[in-house]
C-alpha cells in the first residue's frame, strides 16, 4: 500500500562527477514506518521450545509452566503460537495455530511431565 513506509537514501558522497571510468558508489537507504503504520500492532507468531527433561524438575518445571501461561494471557486471538517439548528428543504438543483456544493451550502447558 502506497505510503506506509518512506525511504530515505544517502550516497557516501556528496556529488557524483561524470566518468568514463567505473565508480564505487555506497548507497543507505533507511526505511521508516509511517506513524499510522508505527502505531498499528501488528500479529505475533511464537514458538516456544520447553525443557522438561529430568534437570527440570521441582521448581524449575513449575516455574516455566508459568511463564508460558503469562504469555499465552497476554497474546491476542490473532496471533499464533506453537508449543514444543524437548529432553532427549522433541515433540511438539501444539502445531502452531492461534491463540484462540487459551485454556485448551494452557491444559496442555499443565499436563507436561518431566
């Protein structure tokens, strides 16, 4: 969409003289959201890759549990998340999809064992 983004360029010269010959030339184009686009919140896609292997247990484990669930209760319905565990091997719990089923997502957090 037009305008949303602006560019500025700056070249690592003041001016560039005509030649017959090749000239090395550096150009820093900075891009620059536009306020409206700045302010807009756009959508999260997570991936959360969780420990729960035997160094995990006690405190740790609970710990983690959560710190996952503050962040499934901050993301909105529109972002996504995928959940995977890992000791030995990995297995991933939640294939990533919205956040839509909070509580469905957070029962399967609960339900990891170490």
């Amino acid at each position: 969409m037009a305008g949303e983004v602006s560019l500025q360029c700056t070249l690592n010269r003041p001016y560039l003289p005509a030649a017959a010959t090749q000239q090395l030339v550096y150009l820093f184009i900075e891009t620059r959201p536009t306020e409206a686009v700045a302010q807009a919140q756009m959508p999260l896609n997570f991936s959360l890759v969780l420990d729960h292997s035997g160094s995990m247990s006690g405190a740790k484990l609970s710990n983690l549990k959560e710190a996952v669930k503050l962040v499934l209760d901050r993301m909105q319905p529109e972002d996504y998340i995928a959940l995977t565990i890992f000791d030995d091997r990995a297995q991933v719990i939640a294939p990533s999809q919205p956040v839509v089923h909070r509580e469905y997502l957070k029962s399967l957090v609960e339900s990891i064992r170490v």
